[in-house]
C-alpha cells in the first residue's frame, strides 16, 4: 500500500477516494515488487500447506476408510489451486485467474467439511473448527452481494467492502488449518521401516480426548452404507416434491384450455389418500408393505412417457395419491423412534430444498416434471432410474419401535389442530420455498434494481432454508416458541406488505422459520392418527391451494369476488393455521414436564445420521453455487442490427409457458424469438408464480439464453395473469401499473425507459380485461392512453387490447391523448394484439403463426429510432397518406428486412401469415 496505494486500490470503475482499500489480488498481483514478495513468500508456505494434508491423512488414515483419502485429494488439489491464483493474476490472465480461485473455494468446502468428519475425539478441535468453518462459508454470502454490487450495479465503494470480506476469507482459511495443531499435540511421527506392521493400527486416544466424543455427531466413524442411506432419502423426498409439484400444472392445462371449469380440476384431491389409513386392515397393510407402496409413487414420474395429456393428469393423480399415502404411514410408523422419524422428516424437507436447488438449475422447471422431455431439457428417464434406486433404498431398513402405541394414546394435543397446522405448514412450503425466485417476484417493483434479482440473489433464500433445517434439528424448543411463532408473523406481514430489500427481508425471516418448524412439527403430528393428522391435513391444504387460486381467477370461479386480491388473507390464515401446531407443541411441552418421571423409555436416539443429511445439504448448497455461477449475467447484450439504428419489438401471448400438448414451451419460444430477431419483447400470460402453474418464471430461461433484460412486471401479489418485457437495450426504469378493473379481472401494464443507442425510449407492455366486461375495457382504455400522453419521448406499445380496429376502445388508444398510430391501420384481421407508435420511423411490420406453442400469434414491429437532428420529425403527426406509404422489401436496407427464413412454409410451423409476407413502410 505505500508503494502503489492509488493504482491497487483503482478497480473498473472507481478510484480513489471512493475505493480506499485495496483487494487481495490487487494487492498480491498487480505490480513490482510487491508480487515478487508475496510469490517468494507463498513458495515457502507451500512445503509446511502439503505437510499438513499428508500429517492430517496420517493421522487420520485407516485400511478401513476412504474418506481420508478423498480429504488428502481435495487439500493437495486445493493446495495447488491456491498456487494458481496466486501465481496466474487478474492481471496475467482474468479467465484462469478466477477458474482457480472458484476451484479453490469449491475444493475448500468438501477439506472443511471432511476435516469436521475425520477430527479426533478433540472437542475443543471440533468447536474450533465449526465456528472458523461457520465465518468462513457465512463470509461468502456478503462476499458475493457487494461483488455484485461492485460488479453489475457499479455501487462506489462496494469493492472495498468486497475487499475485507475477501481478507476475512484468507485469514479463517489459515485459522483453520491452524486448529490442527491442537490435534497433532499428541501426534508422534517416527520414521522406521517397519514393513507395514503397524500400518492402520488402532489409536489409543486419551482420556481428555475422548470427552464429549458420545454427544458429537462429527467425532464418530464415517459409513457408506448411512451415507448412502442420507442420500436416497434426500433423493425420495425430491421425488415427492416433484411429482407434488407437478399436479397443479397438469391440472391447470385443462381449464386453460376449457376457459373454464373443465372437472379435470377433481384430481387436486388425490392428496387427500391418507384417509384411507382410518381403515385398520388398509393401514396394517400400507405400513407392513411400505418398499411396495414408496415403489407405486414412483409411477408419478412415469408420465412423461404418456403423450395424451388426460392420461398423462391420470398418471400424476395416481403417482400423487401413493405419494402422500406412503410417506403418511412411514411418518406414522417410525413416529416413537426420534432418530428414525428426524431421518425420515430430514429427508423430506431437504428434498424440498434440493427440489428448489434443481429448479434454479433448469430456470425453474423441474427436470423430472412431466411437462418436461429431452426436447425441452428434461432429464426424466435419469430421474426415474434414480429414484427408483432410492425408494428401494428409503425402504431398506426398518427399526423397531416401543411403546409406540402407549405414547400416541397418552398425549393430549389434538389431532385435529396438528392436521390444521400440517395443511398450512404445506402450503407455505409449497406455495413460497419450491422454486428460489417466488419470493423476490413477491417484492420487485421494477428498475431501477431496489431488492434481490432471482438469478443473483436466489441463494440468500437457499442459504436460510439451509440455516432453518439446523436451527430445527438443534433447537426445536426454540423454534416452536410462540415468541419466534411472532416473529415469523412478522415477516410474513413484511413479504405480504412491503417491497425490494425490506420485504425480502421478511421472506427470509418467514423462510428460515417453515423450514425449521417443519422438524418438531411433523414430528409430533407424526404420533397421531395418521388419517386424521394427514388426510385432513392434505385436505385443509387442498383448501388452501384453491383460496391462492381464487384471488387472481375470481372472474372464472364461482363465489371468486368474496376473495378477490386477498392474498393478505391468505397469508393471515396460513400463519394461523401454522399457530394451531405452535399450540399443540407448546401444550405438549407442558404435559411432558407433568409426565416426565412417568414416561417409558423409548428407543434410541442416534443423532449420527444428522451429520450425513447435514453433509448431503451441503453438497446440494455447493451444486446451487456453481449453477448460480453459471447463471450471472453478464450484462453486454446487443441488438441485433445496431448500424441501422433499428429495433425490432414483438408482442406474444404465451399462455402460460405450456403448449398445445402440455409441454414446457421455453426454449421453443426461445428459438421463435432468435429466429425473428426481435430486439424487444412484451410477453402476456407470463405470471406463472403459482401452485398451479408450478412456481416458475420463463423470463429467466428467455433472458439469459438470449442475452436480455427482463422486467417481471406485476409480482404475483398483484393478482394479475402477467405482463413481461424482455430487451437488448437497458432498462433505465419501469414502473408497474394495475388499469381500473371494478368488475373483472386486473390488466396489468409495464411502462420502461429503455436506452437505445443513446436516446430514451417508452416502451408500454399491456394486457386489457376480457371481452365480458367493457366497462372495465373503456376505464382500462383511457387510463392507458392518459399514460401514453404523459410521456413525449418515442413510444412503442406492446398489447392486448380485445378491440377491432378502428371501433369503440381503439379510437381512445390511437388518439390525440395517447399521441399514438396503429403500426397498420389497414389490418383488419385483429382483435386481441396490437403494436402502436409514436417518434420513431416505423419501417415494417410482420405477423408469424404459433405453431402448436400456445393459441396467439406472434406480431412483430420494426423502426428505425431517429438520431437527435431527426427526432423532432416524428415527434409530430405526419399526413396519413404519408405515415402509411407502403413499399417493397428491396426498396429498403438490409438491416429494416424481416428473416428470410421464415417466408413460404417457413420453420418448425411459423411462417409469415395473413398477409404471408412481412410489410414495409416509407413512414
């Protein structure tokens, strides 16, 4: 720092005085002769780094084990990556540069966590280790937000907290490699040829050592076969939630279709198949049989080999009943085992979180969904195979229980409020932690970016769910707490009310506390009647689905306008619903301290299997990390003919990203949209953050495939059926709008400030209310146009109008008011889609067929956007007769002219239609 202070503390963007201390590798490699000194001194710190990692795999190394071994890899192999960044800087080469250090921190978690596993019975050792271990991985999260910062928002001063935040990183990562020296006070290294004798002999610790050992999960021996268990588990609550999570999507493709109740609705009910257990002889069976019934659930992920979509509902309805039939009698049958029943319900939270992780992964769909097939990106044939392996395995062992019978009689909480609490607990899981970015919709309200982005920011939400599933198992008392019980209110009322960091804030709060809750809860309904606990506990579930359903669908459902937009009433019964468990808990908290010296033994309690599970969660955590580093955006988008100054704009209706055939329709809208070339995109029916949408965002897929920004447009909180806009230009601003809806369902409207090649440009994404209702439709009209007239920079509109041309509605839209002109008025085969303009030069125009994607065209504009000598002229009107000359295609450049390829017959079924060719204009 007293050599080059200024020049190691300049980054990017920002110098001094904003960015004032400098970062490790701006420090250790950017200049002389401060690299050559660190280099000298990193050389002679690599013999004592592989002394450590060989002394450590002597110490802990048997004939018996492997796991030594893969520790001693992972530290030579990260010993050596440190020697890559540290020798190859940014500044030498940036791209291997960050290949190293990424490798390094990704092999530090499993030498981190191996060396947890493998430390002698040391306590004071494992204390240590956990807590540097805990900083260390805890410093990453920060680490990573002012990065992003620093890096995609350009915040001053954000790298130098970078920058401590990345010292703190070198300094435990020292400190904990330093704690082996607590463990090597007793290791003595001979050196004699001893041909091998002694090689893998028993070590006889002493006595201080092995204080602590019996109540420590990571001091006891590593096994594959409990390991294996932990992941199959895991794995068959994956499969539960992915086949759960699948229901509502197959059951929404037919009144989607129907545009109204279809009665495939019916299936929603398949949940409720624990019922069946209040028949004696049907639960004796279900539970002696378990392997059997585990096996038939798998069915559910059969059906993507089923090309007719009932028969496919019909396949997912079944597969959804044996589901939640099995898990219900495996809940209820290791109930009195607490090791067995936390194992089992481990298994099914972390299931849901691997479920949320593979989600992110695929931006979110499930690889395993039955929308899903290689065509698309699914990996269903893989995902069967596997979980059929693990239900086999889930179902392998069975430990005995006793006095199970006796305990579940001799407890007073009821049955039916733990049934109320499961209903609610599931639906708050389902509804808000199965796929990372439902929550950051929840609170974004458009650019400029004032809260968390679903593809950066989604491992803040996988990060407290991680934190819930061990605050669960470690402190259940204190999770169930009515103080934490209010706590969680509260964020709920924060996620519900407030919007950007803060609302986020809530989210997490509500996130950490489901998930930690779920432990003792369904641990303790676990021991009651399991078709009282969990049929009506499904049932009241189903309830809940329907009620999410019925505040944005109200103008399609019967008693819809009682509910309508009350997602604050959701919330308030689900958080009272979840009470109702709290109570219990709190109730049987007290009856145990009454019956205490009265209770019969129970069978062991043998907490090693947490460390698995808690091993498999942070293998699942470090896959998120690395799909979330494949995923950051990187921000330099282009248009697709910038030298012309041109910017191709498209309108769709996609219909909620299922096609024809009920198959996810992402990436063959992708294709259709590269095809067009189309600069700038409005998508409507794009609010797919529901249960029975299944919790997805096609805009993610969309905008980093084809390298765009994307605004969501109203949240799912809105209760609107969506509007998105996706562009190659900068989103300079947006704000969100809900259009005067007094009878029928709310129109959403997106209005942006986009940066086109250095002039501000509107942009108007809209979705009017249906044809039912035109008093809804004139409000909606003069509402939009009002807002089309506030703004006298060029404007494009990318809507949804229900309105012929040159009728009623259209005469306020295209009006002195608004400023705007129909792209062609002459097209007079349009009622739903429509694109005006206004200060731009509109310089062609083109409709393309569906194909079999959805049940809308896509429309598509082009114009050309004036430089500043030229703007005035199309600010203001211009003579019809003008405006609209039409011409040929070779009278224009090559950068106005439409894609070749899809004239004639096209590609893949899209084709110019209607007029079959594009057409093009003077003005």
């Amino acid at each position: 720092m007293s050599l080059h202070y200024h020049k190691i503390v300049q980054n990017e963007w920002f110098g001094y005085p904003e960015e004032w201390f400098p970062s490790v590798s701006a420090t250790i490699g950017d200049r002389y002769p401060e690299r050559s000194f660190f280099m000298l001194f990193i050389a002679v710190t690599s013999g004592p780094r592989f002394a450590l990692v060989g002394l450590w795999y002597l110490l802990t190394a048997t004939s018996k084990r492997s796991l030594p071994k893969i520790v001693a890899y992972f530290g030579v192999f990260r010993t050596f990556t440190c020697g890559g960044w540290t020798y190859v800087t940014s500044t030498d080469n940036h791209d291997w540069h960050d290949i190293f250090m990424i490798s390094y921190l990704v092999a530090t978690i499993p030498w981190m966590f191996g060396c947890l596993l493998l430390s002698p019975a040391n306590a004071k050792a494992i204390q240590y280790r956990k807590y540097i271990a805990s900083a260390f991985f805890g410093t990453i999260v920060p680490l990573v937000y002012f990065f992003i910062q620093h890096k995609v928002h350009r915040v001053p001063g954000a790298y130098t907290i970078y920058a401590f935040f990345e010292w703190a990183l070198v300094l435990f990562d020292v400190a904990f490699d330093a704690i082996t020296a607590l463990d090597f006070e007793t290791f003595e290294l001979i050196i004699k040829d001893n041909k091998g004798i002694s090689k893998g002999a028993p070590r006889v610790p002493s006595p201080e050592s092995e204080k602590g050992k019996a109540s420590d999960a990571f001091a006891t021996r590593f096994f594959w076969s409990e390991a294996l268990d932990a992941a199959a588990g895991v794995y068959h609550g994956f499969a539960f939630w992915s086949v759960l999570t699948s229901l509502g999507l197959t059951v929404w493709y037919f009144p989607l279709w129907h545009m109204g109740i279809s009665g495939y609705e019916a299936f929603v009910m398949s949940t409720i198949s624990p019922l069946l257990l209040v028949v004696p002889p049907i639960r004796i069976l279900v539970i002696r049989h378990q392997r059997v019934f585990h096996l038939l659930s798998v069915a559910g992920l059969t059906a993507y080999r089923v090309s007719d979509p009932v028969y496919r509902l019909f396949t997912i309805g079944f597969g959804v009943s044996m589901q939640c039939l099995s898990w219900a009698a495996t809940f209820y049958s290791d109930a009195t085992n607490k090791g067995q029943i936390e194992s089992r319900i481990l298994a099914f939270i972390i299931g849901l979180l691997m479920s949320s992780i593979a989600k992110f992964a695929w931006h979110s769909n499930n690889p395993i969904w039955p929308i899903m097939h290689a065509e698309n990106g699914g990996w269903n044939s893989t995902g069967l195979v596997l979980a059929i392996l693990a239900a086999l395995r889930f179902t392998n062992k069975r430990y005995a229980s006793n006095g199970g019978e006796l305990e579940r009689q001799n407890t007073s909480e009821s049955a039916v409020l733990y049934a109320f609490s499961f209903g609610g607990l599931l639906f708050a899981l389902h509804s808000l932690l199965s796929d990372t970015s439902t929550m950051i919709l929840w609170v974004w309200e458009g650019f400029p970016v004032r809260g968390p982005l679903s593809n950066v920011h989604a491992y803040y939400t996988i990060f407290v769910m991680t934190g819930g599933i061990v605050l669960g198992v470690s402190r259940p008392r204190l999770v169930s707490s009515w103080p934490v019980f209010v706590m969680a209110s509260v964020g709920a009322a924060v996620l519900t009310l407030c919007s950007h960091w803060f609302g986020f804030y809530g989210a997490l709060v509500l996130a950490a506390y489901l998930v930690a809750l779920s432990i003792p809860l369904i641990s303790s309904a676990s021991k009651k009647s399991p078709a009282l606990t969990f049929g009506l506990g499904f049932f009241v579930y189903n309830f809940m689905v329907l009620f999410h359903v019925w505040v944005v669908a109200y103008a399609f459902v019967p008693g819809g306008p009682f509910v309508r937009e009350h997602t604050d009433w959701i919330m308030t019964v689900t958080m009272l619903l979840i009470g109702c468990g709290v109570f219990n808990l709190n109730k049987n908290r007290i009856g145990m301290q009454h019956r205490k010296s009265d209770r019969r033994p129970t069978a062991t309690f043998p907490s090693r299997h947490r460390k698995y599970y808690f091993g498999v969660t942070g293998l699942l955590n470090l896959v998120f990390l690395c799909a979330a580093f494949m995923r950051f955006p990187s921000n330099d988008y282009e248009p697709y003919h910038a030298d012309g100054r041109v910017i191709t704009a498209g309108i769709w209706t996609i219909h909620f990203s299922l096609d024809n055939d009920m198959w996810s329709s992402e990436r063959r809208m992708r294709d259709l949209i590269k095809d067009a070339e189309l600069d700038v995109v409005g998508l409507l029916e794009s609010d797919l953050q529901r249960i029975i949408m299944g919790n997805r965002d096609t805009t993610q897929y969309l905008a980093e495939d084809l390298g765009m920004y994307v605004d969501y447009g109203p949240g799912p909180n809105k209760h609107t059926w969506g509007a998105a806009l996706l562009s190659k230009f900068p989103i300079v601003n947006s704000t969100h709008h809900l259009l005067p809806s007094p009878v029928g369902e709310l129109a959403p409207a997106i209005h942006a400030t986009l940066d086109v090649y250095g002039t501000l440009v509107d942009v108007f994404v809209f979705h009017s209310g249906q044809e039912e209702d035109p008093e809804d439709r004139r409000l909606q009209s003069e509402y939009l146009a009002k807002l089309m007239g506030s703004t006298n920079r060029p404007s494009v509109l990318l809507s949804y109008l229900v309105t012929k041309p040159l009728e009623g509605n259209y005469n306020t839209y295209v009006s002195a008011t608004s400023g705007m002109h129909d792209v062609d008025p002459t097209d007079w085969d349009r009622w739903c889609e429509y694109i005006l303009f206004k200060g731009l030069q509109r310089v062609g125009y083109a409709r393309i067929s569906r194909s079999t994607i959805t049940d809308t065209e896509l429309q598509v504009a082009k114009f050309v956007v004036p430089d500043s000598a030229e703007r005035s002229k199309y600010l203001f009107d211009v003579e019809k007769d003008t405006r609209n000359h039409r011409v040929a295609e070779h009278e224009v450049p090559e950068s106005w002219r439409f894609p070749a390829l899809l004239r004639g017959n096209g590609v893949r079924g899209h084709r110019y239609h209607v007029f079959d060719e594009p057409r093009y204009f003077m003005y």
